[in-house]
C-alpha cells in the first residue's frame, strides 16, 4: 500500500511518525514549500505519475492539500487540523476528477493556529458528498503528539481500510 504523507507549513514528517505510517505501507513524504505556492495537488501528483496512493494523510497546510488531493485521486484522508475555510479563494470543486472520498479528521479544540469553529463551517456543506469521520479532542493544541497520531492513524485504517489492520 502506498501512503501520501503531506507535511504542515514549516515542518516535516518527524522519523517517529514514519516508522509509524511505514506499518501501513511505503510512505512518501515529499518536502513541499508552501510559501511558493499554498494549493500544490497538481505539483505533487505530477511528481508521483506512476504511483498509485491508496491513502492520503496530511497535516495542517498538508492536510488542507490532502483533503483536495483524496478528493482528486478518489482515495480516503486523515487529516489533522486542516484549515479548509482559510483559504476561500480556492474553488474545490475543479480539483474534483473522480469522486468524493471518505475522510477522517481530529481537530484541536485548543488549536490557536486552525480554528475549529471554522473548519465545522466548511464541513457542513460536505455532510452529504462522502463518509466522514470527525473527532475533537479537547485538551489538543495544533501540534499532533506521536500517541495521539497512532491513535489516529489506527482508527482510520480500522474504518475505512480494514483489511490492513
């Protein structure tokens, strides 16, 4: 199984969370400067022509990516504080080439960088597209502990990939 990991705005895929996701399958995390270009789906399925990805995970900036790169390949995202409302200049739809794909995200209810309230807002309107999985945490902040992304990460193989598990 090949895994799409998309990094958030000035960080990267730490090596604990790789030998994580590298349980579920080859992992590819390409290193993405957002400051060249927010929206990136075309630039890095153009760099993976000949993969196929069965998963795509991301996280803040990364997870906003995802979210329209799963909606783009038809695959399934978990997303870790995606900031979808953030950038409204983005037209979702003409990214949308196959179908809309199941999704997972954890929110942080005490995220100061991604506001939960609106990420709930744009969420509504895609209720009724695809399956989706929405969990909060209360305590967490934007940064995804190692724990909690294995949680995550098990969860949502658990349900929308079971056969891995």
């Amino acid at each position: 199984m090949n895994l799409l990991y998309l990094h958030g705005l000035n960080s990267k895929l730490s090596s604990k969370k790789r030998i994580i996701l590298e349980n579920y399958g080859q992992v590819f995390a390409p290193d993405i400067d957002y400051f060249k270009k927010y929206i990136q789906p075309e630039i890095i399925l153009n760099a993976y022509k000949t993969t196929e990805f069965e998963v795509v995970i991301g996280s803040s900036m990364g997870a906003l990516n995802a979210y329209i790169t799963s909606e783009t390949i038809g695959r399934p995202a978990l997303l870790f504080n995606p900031p979808l409302s953030r950038y409204k200049e983005v037209t979702f739809t003409t990214y949308f080439k196959k179908r809309a794909a199941p999704k997972q995200l954890l929110l942080g209810a005490k995220d100061e960088v991604v506001n939960p309230m609106d990420t709930f807002t744009f969420l509504a309107d895609q209720l009724k597209k695809a399956p989706l999985r929405l969990n909060v945490a209360p305590q967490l902040e934007h940064r995804i502990p190692v724990p909690v992304f294995k949680a995550q990460l098990h969860e949502f193989f658990e349900q929308f990939l079971p056969e891995i598990n």
